[in-house]
C-alpha cells in the first residue's frame, strides 16, 4: 500500500494533521510513537479554545479519535529511519516498512528535565513544564520554578498573576533573562531568587509534597510546595530528518517556509520541531501548524499524483 502522506507523531501537531489530511481524502498514515506528546503528560489544559479545561491526555484522545474515524490508520511504535528514493518515502517502523508520496514530521520537542528521584513519577501531579498550561491551577498557592533563563522567568511573571508566592531556582548566582524581564521578576513583592540552588530530590506520593535542595533555605533543605515548574529548554528531535538531508535553523529546529515546506519536495514538518512562531509553543500553534502541513502535503500530491508509481510495481 502506498500512503498519501505519513505522519510521524500523535501528539497536537500530528493528530490535527491526520484530521486535515482525511477530510483532504489522503490515504493517511499515523504513527504514533509517544502518545500525545508533551500535552498527554500537561495535566489539566484551560487555554485551548473552545473547551472549557480539559486534561491534556484526554484531549489527545478526542484529536486521535477524530482521526481515525475520518479515516487514518494508526499504527503504535517508534519511526527508526526514513529513506527518499527518488520522491518516494520509506519510513521504517521497527520491522516494517511503510511506503508515502509525503511525510509530515511532527515529533516535538523533548523537554529538559531535572532527572531526579520522582520526578517522572509526578509529572502533572505537582510537576509541570508549561506556566500558560497549568499556572492557573496555582492560584493563592506557592510554587517553585527552576530555571535562569528567560524562559523561566517570563513564565515566573505568569505565575506570579495567579501564586501567594513563587520561588526561583537558579542553580548559579546569574540568571540569563533579558535584563527588562529580570527586572520585572524583581519588581514583583511575590517572587523570591535562591541563587546556587539546586532541586535534588521531589518527595510524594499521588501528588507533589516538597523538594529538597542542595543548600538549606530559611535552616531547611526541605521547601514545602504546592507546585514545581522546570523550564530548562527543549531539544528538537530531529535525528530523523536531518540523517536524510532535512535543513535546520540556527537553533537546531527544522527549517520551514510558512507553508511547512522544508528544502526536500514532498517532506514537511509541523508543531514543536519547527520554529515559526519562535518559543511561543502551545497547542493552538501546534494544531495550527499541522493542518497547514497537511493543506501543503494534499496539494503536493494533487501536482505529483504519480510520485510513488514506480515503487510501488517494484514492490510487487
């Protein structure tokens, strides 16, 4: 069988691909890889139009459901290599191989982690790495963030509308935020910095209970929290695409015009792996960037119907 388009990845981005790309009527491949992606593991989402807070594996499930039933197969595993012959792309799938006109990459972003005892084990459970996600939940509560970039402190000012107090880890005595951020964080009478202070340990059972540093605060190592945020950067994956030639951008993302067109006819990228909308990364731009991908990856086909003829009576 020969596939109209492969999407690799089900979270936001590859799942609102699917969705696109069936109702385009594109024999439509997902592979699915890790289930919904950083949002499976967000907790409780308020921010995506239209649904009035959900949580994150649940809306994953309806984007997934509203996939298959327009008429995407799915199919569970990681993607381990894809090959371009002559326009015509293999994509590997443990065993097997599946055979595309196009391919939408949309495998994210691996967030940083702290790697820490239970820290895993209680991601949304106390533990989170989006502030616009899950920052609400806090509301009259202490949190603590890790992280001295301006990432982190940004997301700190978000909290901060919410939280009684937020506490700023940094696990050196600078922070890298922009110097106009910085200065906002320090104007707020709500927000405390710990320099070369580091998260060792997260303690709890079913929901976050405290963190232990590296160096006592107020006679503790023990700081009782209701929340922990972590914003340490993110990685783009994108071993698979750059092994087959795939451009990237000066921050290791993959290079995209705005119709998710990357420099090899017929493979396009979507969501966290790309940088268009710069470090603003959420689901409404993810989902955004998949449908564009797909309206691309159908006209593609519609201009190259007969892309994959070749291999497919080589196949056989």
């Amino acid at each position: 069988m020969v596939y109209d388009t492969i999407i690799i990845g089900s979270g936001a981005s590859g799942l609102s691909a699917g969705l696109y790309a069936v109702r385009y009527k594109l024999r439509t491949l997902i592979i699915k890889g890790e289930f919904g992606g950083e949002t499976a593991r967000a907790g409780v989402i308020w921010n995506y139009p239209g649904v009035a807070g959900i949580d994150g594996y649940e809306l994953m499930k309806v984007m997934q459901t509203q996939a298959k039933d327009g008429g995407a197969e799915i199919v569970s595993g990681k993607a381990t290599k894809i090959v371009n012959q002559g326009g015509c792309y293999e994509v590997a799938v443990g065993e097997k191989k599946y055979i595309g006109k196009t391919v939408i990459f949309a495998v994210g972003t691996e967030r940083g982690h702290l790697n820490v005892p239970n820290e895993a084990e209680l991601t949304s459970k106390g533990v989170h790495y989006c502030f616009t996600c899950d920052s609400p939940l806090y509301a009259d509560k202490t949190v603590a963030v890790v992280g001295a970039g301006d990432a982190a402190f940004k997301g700190a000012l978000l909290a901060a509308e919410y939280c009684k107090k937020i506490m700023i880890l940094v696990r050196s005595d600078k922070v890298r935020a922009e110097p106009a951020t910085f200065d906002k964080v320090k104007a707020r009478p709500n927000v405390e910095i710990l320099y070369n202070t580091q998260v060792t340990q997260i303690v709890g059972t079913t929901q976050l209970e405290k963190v232990v540093l590296n160096t006592p605060y107020q006679g503790s190592t023990d700081l009782v929290i209701d929340g922990l945020f972590i914003e340490i950067g993110a990685r783009p994956n994108t071993a698979l695409a750059t092994a087959l030639g795939v451009e990237l951008d000066a921050e290791n993302y993959v290079k995209t015009d705005p119709l998710m067109q990357t420099n090899i006819p017929g493979f396009f990228a979507a969501g966290d792996t790309v940088n268009l909308f710069g470090h603003f990364k959420q689901d409404i731009t993810a989902a955004a960037l998949g449908s564009v991908a797909a309206t691309s990856a159908y006209q593609y086909v519609n201009n190259h119907p007969n892309v994959c003829e070749l291999h497919a009576i080589e196949s056989h």
